[in-house]
C-alpha cells in the first residue's frame, strides 16, 4: 500500500472516531442535595453504581439542608445550584406552592413508571394539586425500644399501651434510671405529642375543621409527655433524637422512644450493649392503637435543574427497587415500596419493621401549610414549657389556643 | 478685601488621588454592605418569604417594627442577648485580667508553657464548642462528673436542662472560649504599663490592692474599651454557641435575637420579619455600644 493510501485511510479512521467521540451522550454533573448522616454514607456507596451520570453528593446537616436548599432554589439555572433535591416530606408543600420542584408527571409517563409500588400515604404526600413532584423514600416514626433483658430482671412487659409505658417509665425512674426520649426544645417533643394525639384519633382540627389544641386528646397526649419527661433519666431536657437513641443502645436507659432510622444502629455490636437483646414495641395511645406522624423523605428535581430529564433518570433511579432494596438491606432504612416492607430477607434484618408499618399504616401528615408551622413553632416551645415548669398541661395548651387565635389555618 | 477661596479639583496637582485610589474600596463596600443593608431593610417593610416577591400589595411599611414590640418572645429574645452579652463581657474581663495578672506573676518558664495553652480554646469555631460543651454539661459528662466529687449533681447545678441555668450555661462556654482572648489583649496592656509607676507606689507604701486599683486598672482603661467594644459586638449577635448548646431552650430562656430571626427566617419563611429583627439588634447594638464608642472617640479627640 503506498504511503499516500495509507495516510488518506488513517486520516478516514481518526475522523471516524473523532465523530463517534462527538455524538456520545456527553454525561451531566448532576448536583444532588441529601441530610448527612449514615444513611447518606450509604446514599454514596449507592449512588456509586449509577453510570448514566456523573453525581455530585452535597450532604449537609438537618438544620441547614433547607436553608441550603432555599438558597440553591432562589440561585440561576447552572450556577452550582442543586439539581436533584432530597426533601423532608414536611416542606414539599411550601416548596411546590414557592415553584421550586419540577412536576414529573410527563417524565414518569414516558418513563413507564408504576406509582402503584409505592405506600398510598406517602405517595399522597408527594402530589400536590394534582400533579407528582417526587418519589417518596425513608420513612421514620418514633417507636419503643427496649432492652428485654432489664424488663425480664424486673419481671415486667413490653408496654401496649400509654399508661402502661408510664408505669413501666416511672419503675425504672424509682429504680435509678428511668426512659429516655428527646425532650429538648424541638420538634422531635412535637413529634411524641403528635403521635400520641393521632394514636388516640385526634388531631389537631375538630370535626368542623376549626383549629383545636385543647381537646381531650390533646390534653391526654401533653399529660402523658410531661409524665414521661418526669419519669426520665436525668439529662433528658437537653436530648435530641441520637442522644436519646443512645442511651438505649448503650444501656443508660433500659426503655427509650427512638427514632426508627436510628434504630438499626441498636444491633452494631460496635455501637451497642442491646444487640441481642432488644426488643421493640408501638409508642400506642391510651387504647393501645398507634399511629405515626408520618414523616419521609422525597426524591425530587429541582425547578432550575440544568438537566431535568437526567435529574428525573437519577431521582426514580435511586427511589427505585433495586436501589430501595439495597439500602434498606444494609442500613434498614424503611422504603416506601410496599413489596419490601413485606420481604423476608429485609424482615430478617430489620426486626422494628413491623411496628414502624403498623405506625405507618395509622398514620397522618402534618397539613402542609405555612400557618402550621407558625403553630408547630409555637408547640414546641409549649412543650418545653410543660417539661421544664410545674404548669398544667391543659393551661399551656389553652394558652397556645389563645396565641393562635389571629392565625388564619386555611393558608 | 478677601476673596473667597473657590473649591476646584485638579488632576494636574493630583487632588483626585486619593479619591481614585480609595474607589476600589468605596466600591467594594458599598457592594457588600450598603446594598445588601438597604436591601435587607427593604424586605423588612414587605411581607416576603421565600417564593414571595416584593410587590406594592405586600407592602407593610413599619408592621413588622410594631408587631417586634408586642411580640414576647422577641421581647424575651432582646432581655436574654443583653443578659448573655452582660455576663460574657462582665466575665471576660474579670477572669481575663486575673488570669494576666496571674501568667505575669508566676515564673517566665511557667507563663511560657500555660500562656499557648490558655489560648487554645480561641481556636476553635463557636460551634464545635457548643457542640463540645454539649457533651461536658450530659449527665454522664465530665462536670457531673466533677461536681460529683464534691457531693453535688444535676439537681444542684441542672445546667442546659434548666431555664433558671441554660443561659448562665452557654455564658459559662462563652467565658471558656473567649477569656483566651482577653488574656493576650490585657497581658499586652501590663506590659506597656511604666515599670517606673510601680516602683513609684512601692516607694510610697501601697499595698498589692492599692497598686491594682490605683495604677494597673486605671492604666488598662484604653484596653478595656477595644475588648469592650469587641466582646460587644460580638456577643450581642451571638447565634453559634447558643445554637449548638441549648437551641434557644429550654421553654425559650436561652434564645437570641439571632436564633430567633434565623428561626422566622428559615422555619417560619417570614423573610420580613427576620430582617426586622435584624435591624432591630442592629439599633440595639448601636445604642449600647455604637454611642459610648463615638463619645469616648469625641471625648478623645477633644482632649487631644
């Protein structure tokens, strides 16, 4: 072959690959925004797998995710801004109603996706005026812990009901221990009183819709989270959520109320003196039914992605059932896919799943609306104010009622 | 008869010089603090949030300012940002200036080895410290553990699980952290104190206490204004430490101005009224601090 030939063909061969370089799908940096934690050190490993994009994860602490993500919201389009966001189920209403989350509906369509695997009631959280904004994931409920071991010694059962956890609070308490639960000014307070309001089947409207922080149940519900405080061990007041779930993994307190996605951490045997011995129950109402104040996480796209499909592609990537699955089996992490809730590998590890779904399933979310985080702010200082004071249950939350006798609960 | 002197600029005799070469600066400034400052006081008279645009319908003119006043939780919040900057200031100095005193009077090989390691706690960011105190104040932490040793417990000191002792907690951290720095500022301050004035006194016959009160705290005054000043500024916005340690808490006695316009801001989404109280610990700062500093600078220049 002359020389000429042979340059003429290799001249060919580089404009060939040159132009298969050109038409490759060129892959988009994908900015996502989660809650760190271990459950975000897991999301990493996971995220890992995905070849489709390049993703970027940004994992920042509770309280600064939404500031975060507020910033990142109000920022143009491909300026370092989040393209996939990671949202507590409490602020998608304030989000969507802002304009702040793209709509997936026409992407899911084409995409062929079937909502119907995911729960009703958290899926119900991601529509909002008819259209889906998200995939719903991480479910979390406050649930009983507690350490068999120590109820065996002192001859005692697993509470089914309010009274009964009480009782077994205030044994303990005489005993030099005590329960722990997060007590200190915030909303996980807010939370038990919650759960122990919808338990019983109130909320926080009467019947006629009108705000009403002063019923029976209410009261019921503040009485018994000021006697638990009572009944606690010592510290409680300044506990959050890992605090308290501590003291139960390491055995300062024989019975806690935790949060379920801490507790797989109860059987690390680097992390815990329970492993073999924990056991969980419902945080019930006086009846003895439980509900949770259902709290979860969404897998949402941001309004100013630069990429929404591939942000789309991401988000039902990783809220999809391999992805779920995975997660769930190395860190129980409790998914939103009905069929995993019922699958006996996750089961096997994941022994609180039952109670937490049996929560779930009684379950109601907070109204999405800006008024009521006015009064959840103002809860949660009464709450403090029953834990820290000898005032009466039933005044707080009268004077609460009164507090928020401008607010107007319909926006 | 005079004439009047006509004000004339010139580039020929370099009279815009300064003024060129200062613009970067003046530009810089204005940027980063007069328009933001305007624009945060702008939003303070709408009603915005997040999502929320400025618009002549959300327009509230000096609401917000009226309803700071009647509302009591900001009202708490301005009693416990005084109270925190009192005690953390009052603190500061007293355990500043003896801890100096002390470092000067023990041997030079001992005050080399303790000064550095007085001064670690300034190292470290406000909020680590929250977070570190955090664990110190637990039950099961070290200062239950001290006061344990002496018979006392959580009952007699319940610290940040109190609200009669959560805000004396986070000024207790703040002493920890920032006493470091008061010590280098006064220590600085006796050593450029005249050798010859104590001397002065010894000849005289006064006393330990006569020299402190008469010759050594006189002598710091100008000292004592710069940390005055600082440690104002600074505690009268406190967010970080308060934050990590108690969240404002319990029952709200440990709240600030600055937690409770970061709370209005980013929980409550009212942008509006979280500038208002900014601005608010704005003016407030000003007439502690603002207007002692410019007498005490008129009071200066007129003496001069």
């Amino acid at each position: 072959m002359k020389r000429t030939t042979k340059a003429v063909l290799f001249i060919l061969a580089m404009a060939v690959f040159a132009t298969s370089l050109g038409y490759a799908q060129p892959k988009t940096n994908l900015l996502v925004s989660v809650w760190a934690g271990p459950h975000a050190d897991l999301q990493k490993r996971v995220v890992a797998e995905y070849k489709k994009d390049q993703i970027t994860i940004d994992d920042v602490d509770y309280g600064n995710l939404k500031p975060k993500q507020l910033t990142s919201f109000q920022a143009a389009m491909g300026s370092g801004n989040y393209d996939v966001v990671w949202v507590n189920s409490q602020w998608m209403k304030e989000y969507t109603d802002a304009g702040y989350l793209l709509p997936l509906d026409d992407f899911i369509k084409s995409a062929g996706i079937d909502m119907g695997i995911y729960a009703k009631g958290l899926l119900d959280g991601c529509i909002f005026n008819g259209k889906t904004y998200g995939f719903p994931t991480f479910a979390q409920t406050l649930i009983i812990a507690y350490d068999s071991e120590a109820f065996a010694k002192e001859g005692l059962k697993a509470p089914t009901n309010a009274e009964e956890l009480v009782a077994v609070a205030k044994h303990f308490k005489q005993k030099g221990s005590g329960i722990a639960l997060p007590a200190r000014q915030g909303t996980a307070a807010v939370t038990i009183f919650s759960q122990l309001l919808f338990s019983d089947g109130g909320d926080y409207f009467d019947k006629n819709g009108k705000f009403d922080i002063t019923s029976k149940e209410a009261v019921y519900a503040a009485t018994i989270y000021d006697q638990l405080v009572q009944y606690a061990v010592p510290g409680v007041l300044a506990w959050h959520h890992d605090q308290t779930a501590e003291a139960v993994r390491m055995k300062n307190a024989p019975i806690g109320i935790i949060m379920s996605g801490l507790a797989n951490q109860n059987a690390d045997p680097d992390r815990s003196l329970i492993t073999k011995t924990v056991k969980y129950a419902p945080l019930a109402g006086k009846s003895g039914r439980a509900a949770a104040t259902n709290s979860f996480w969404v897998w949402a796209v941001a309004k100013n992605a630069k990429n929404p499909k591939a942000a789309f592609d991401f988000a039902a990537w990783m809220a999809g059932p391999v992805a779920e699955k995975k997660q769930t089996l190395a860190d129980q992490q409790v998914s939103a896919i009905n069929s995993l809730t019922k699958d006996p590998e996750i089961l096997a590890k994941a022994p609180f799943l039952p109670v937490v779904m049996e929560q779930l399933a009684n379950g109601k979310i907070d109204p999405p609306l800006a008024s009521f985080a006015k009064f959840k702010a103002a809860l949660v200082v009464s709450l403090s104010e029953i834990a820290t004071t000898d005032a009466k249950p039933a005044e707080v939350l009268a004077k609460l009622q009164q507090s928020m006798a401008g607010v107007d609960f319909t926006k | 008869m005079k004439k009047n002197k006509t004000f004339e600029l010139s580039m020929e005799r370099g009279d815009l010089l300064p003024l060129l070469l200062m613009l970067p600066t003046l530009l810089v400034v204005f940027s980063v603090m007069v328009v933001p400052l305007l624009y945060g006081f702008t939003l303070s008279l709408f009603d915005v949030g997040f999502g929320k645009r400025i618009s002549s319908q959300a327009f509230l003119g000096f609401s917000n300012y009226i309803k700071f006043f009647g509302d009591t939780t900001a009202l708490k919040a301005v009693f416990n940002t005084v109270s925190f900057s009192l005690g953390a200031i009052l603190g500061d100095l007293v355990l500043g200036t003896l801890c100096a005193v002390f470092l000067l009077k023990v041997p030079r090989f001992l005050s080399s080895t303790l000064r550095p390691i007085v001064t670690i706690p300034l190292l470290i960011s406000p909020v680590v410290v929250g977070l570190t105190w955090r664990y110190i104040y637990d039950p099961r932490g070290i200062l239950y553990w001290i006061l344990g040793l002496v018979g006392l417990g959580i009952e007699d000191f319940p610290g940040v699980t109190s609200a009669s002792t959560a805000l004396l907690s986070t000024v207790i951290t703040h002493w920890w952290q920032v006493t470091p720095f008061v010590i280098i500022v006064v220590t600085a301050g006796l050593l450029a104190i005249p050798e010859e004035l104590y001397e002065a006194a010894r000849i005289d016959g006064a006393g330990a206490f006569t020299t402190f009160f008469k010759i050594t705290l006189p002598q710091l005054t100008k000292v004592y204004t710069v940390i005055l000043l600082i440690s104002g500024v600074d505690t009268i916005k406190v967010f970080d430490i308060i934050y990590a340690l108690t969240g404002g808490g319990p029952n709200n006695s440990s709240i600030s101005l600055s937690i409770y316009a970061y709370s209005q801001a980013f929980e409550q989404s009212d942008l509006s009224y979280s500038m208002a109280i900014s601005f608010t610990t704005m003016a407030i700062t000003f007439l502690i601090f603002g207007i002692p500093f410019i007498r005490h600078n008129l009071a200066k220049e007129g003496r001069g």
